[in-house]
C-alpha cells in the first residue's frame, strides 16, 4: 500500500487571503512540476448542479456519483457525508496529485499553513498549535515568535514553495526530462 498523499491545510481568519496565496502558490508548484489538487471546506453545503438539469436529475433519481464529462474535466458530486479531511484525501488521492492543498478545516490534525494579513486581524490563530509550520503573513513579529514554523512575507511564495517542497513532497520528474 502506497503512502497517503501529503496534505497541507491553509487557515485563518475570513477574508485573510487564503484563497488569493492558494491562487498564487498554484502556479508555482506546478511550475515545479508537481500535480496539485485542492479541497476547498464548504461547512455550509453547497451545489455545483441546477435544478432541472440532467445531472440533478440523476441525483434525484438516486445516482450515489454523478460526473458531468466535457472535453476538457470532469467534474463529479459523490453524494456521501465527508465527516474528517482524511475521508476527502482518500477520495482525491485516486486521481493521481502528488499534493493537497486545503482550504479551511481548521480542526483537521494536518500541517498548517496560516494566512494573516493586518487588516483583518492582528494577532494569529494558531501560534499555539503543534500542526502549524508556516505563517504568511504581513503582521511584524516579535523575535521568539515564531516557536517551531516559519514566517513568510505575503508575496514570498516562492519560499514557502521550497519549504512545502522540502518537508511535504519528492521531487518532480524534470518537465524537459
């Protein structure tokens, strides 16, 4: 059995940025030459399909997996209760990506990275917590602050890149190879 796909999740406080640094590690990675998927945490629900469409039709009807498949993704709704990351892991981990990234879940046991930007916040949500590694962050800190991870500035995305890279995953296949 092969090991699990590395997963890191990207927390903090709404309207943090955590997208916008998601957006912009992205290219990065894959320039790198990594395959990268993402699970984004909708703790209110949410619905890819319209009413009336086929696709809600088959769901309606019963269907447990329902993909919709056009030239260039597919996209698929599997109707079943995620209770804990792991149990989304296991479900991307089957389409081949060397690394996951998560938005949110913030109660997941998994390396954090934690977005903080002054405006919305002053003061970081996880300082405390063994699982964050990494801060990204345009909030000045104290020496001594940073006990056990590393702090980014909010445009430093290469290095943080390096350090996922160093700590989370194996070296790409050269894309010229």
């Amino acid at each position: 059995m092969s090991a699990p796909t590395p997963i890191i999740t990207v927390v903090g406080f709404s309207d943090a940025g955590k997208t916008t640094m998601i957006e912009k590690l992205l290219p990065e990675l894959k320039r790198r030459g990594y395959r990268v998927g993402t699970i984004k945490h909708a703790h209110h629900g949410f619905a890819i399909d319209r009413e009336g469409k086929d696709s809600w039709r088959h769901q309606q009807a019963g269907a447990d997996v329902t993909a919709v498949a056009g030239p260039d993704k597919v996209a698929m709704v599997v109707n079943t209760p995620i209770e804990r990351l792991e149990d989304a892991r296991r479900m991307i981990s089957g389409v081949g990506v060397d690394l996951i990234i998560a938005e949110g879940f913030k109660s997941a046991r998994m390396p954090k990275v934690e977005v903080l930007r002054h405006a919305v916040h002053a003061n970081p949500l996880f300082l405390e917590d063994p699982d964050l590694f990494a801060l990204v962050t345009d909030v000045p800190l104290t020496p001594g602050a940073a006990n056990g991870f590393s702090v980014f500035g909010l445009e430093d995305i290469p290095a943080l890149a390096d350090l996922i890279e160093s700590r989370y995953l194996t070296p790409a296949a050269s894309p010229d190879a």
